[in-house]
C-alpha cells in the first residue's frame, strides 16, 4: 500500500466525519444529546470508510470496544471520531476536530485533522509548513478547564501568556497553524486524542514529546497517554526546560 493512498484514506474518513457531524448541529439537539449523537455520527462515518478502504486493519477508537488484535497487529488505525465535545455542542465554538491516524511498524505513518467548523483538513502529506512566529510574547495552548502547573512555569520563563482553547487536536494544531507557539498539557488524555494531530505537528517539523521529554509511544497496551508537549523547534528546548523546573 502506498503511503499517499494510506493519508488520502485517512483524509476521506476524516471528511466524511466531518460531513456527518456539521448538520447535527443544526438539529437543535444541545448538550449531551448533541455530543453522544456527534461521537455515534463521527464514529459510523469513519468506520464506513475504513471497512471499505481498509479492510483488513484494526481499528482503535475512543468511541469502540477495544480490539485486542491491534497489540499483533501490523496496521492500526488509531480513531477520535470527534475530539471536544463540548466545544462541539457549543454552536459558538469552532475549536473541536476529528481525528484518523495510522500506526505502523511502531510509529504514526498517515494522519488528518479535520476542523470541520473552520472547513479545513490537515494531513502529513503534504505536510503543512508553520508560518512565521509574530513579535510579542511567547503564547502557550492549554486546557480551558484545566490549564496545568507546567504550563504556567513555562509562561513564567518565557514571558509567554496562556491561550486556553478547546480539543487537543484543535491545540495541537493550533501551533501548527501559527495561532500559538506552544501546547503544554498534563493529565486525563488517551491515545487517540493525540495521535492524528501529533503526526501532523511532527510532519511540520514541531517538536512533540511527553512532558519528561520522551517520545510519545502509540498502540501501547494501556490507551492512556496523560501528557503532551508540542512546540516549535527554536522554542522546544526552553519550553520542555521550563516544564522541568516546574515539576
């Protein structure tokens, strides 16, 4: 199989989830019933895709039973059908994406991202190209809920501010996008949550890692993968420091 066509698959499911979710929200369903029928559309459309296209892999998703074949397995798809749902069920909001991943032979081999509310997919090929940093402080993503202690030690050491936004795709990509600079993040994330947009961010040449600076490792038996660390390269190093001092 050929890696186009494998981010080409990825790029279709990402969009047909896309195409399910945007309507529901006009269906004046809100809250709770508005996310659970998001993450059942997300989750239907990028099954479909996958069982036609591909078969034969595995798929890991936040929204399905886990299938223990994927610990053998050589190909996995690792799936958020929609990743923010409370930013999803806010109308107000556009800061929630889908998530479609492929692992291979112990890494992330094809990804997209969509931002269904801002009509935008992101893939690893092409991979994206950061734009340039603006003047002004150093801006770090976080949890809107829950920004963590290392991220305010990094805006400490930098004289950065925090940006609290929606979904971790959403944040990762927000760094690809130029929005911020950095995404610092510290417990209650899975696998799939991270997947698809840390791909991308690696694509773009950003700096990914867990906030002791160890790769992140996907496909692991254990679906839980609590921190995250994406920053571009010529601030990486400061900000993964600043993460330290703070622990």
């Amino acid at each position: 199989m050929e890696l186009s066509s494998d981010v080409a698959v990825a790029a279709r499911a990402a969009r047909a989830a896309a195409e399910a979710l945007l309507p529901l929200r006009a269906t004046g369903r809100t809250g709770r019933e508005l996310g659970d029928a998001g993450d059942a559309a997300g989750q239907r459309a990028i099954a479909g895709v996958l069982a036609a296209e591909r078969p034969d892999d595995v798929v890991f998703s936040e929204e399905a039973v886990d299938d223990p074949r994927r610990l053998t397995a050589e190909r996995v798809w690792i799936v958020d059908p929609l990743d923010g749902t409370r930013e999803y069920s806010d109308p107000a909001r556009d800061d929630w994406a889908v998530h479609v991943a492929l692992w291979s032979a112990g890494d992330l081999v094809a990804a997209a991202v969509a931002l269904p509310a801002l009509g935008e997919v992101h893939v690893t090929d092409p991979a994206p190209v950061p734009t340039a940093r603006p003047d002004g402080p150093v801006r770090i993503a976080v949890s809107r809920t829950r920004p963590p202690a290392e991220a305010r030690a990094v805006a400490s050491a930098l004289d950065g501010e925090l940006v609290p936004l929606g979904s971790a795709g959403y944040k990762t990509l927000a760094v690809v996008r130029g929005e911020v600079d950095a995404y610092v993040h510290s417990g209650g994330m899975y696998q799939w949550d991270s997947a698809a947009p840390v791909a991308i961010a690696h694509a773009a040449g950003l700096v990914t890692r867990r906030l002791d600076g160890s790769p992140l490792v996907y496909n692991a038996a254990d679906p839980y993968l609590p921190d995250l660390v994406v920053a571009r390269p010529e601030l990486a190093d400061r900000v993964l420091a600043a993460v330290r001092a703070g622990r």
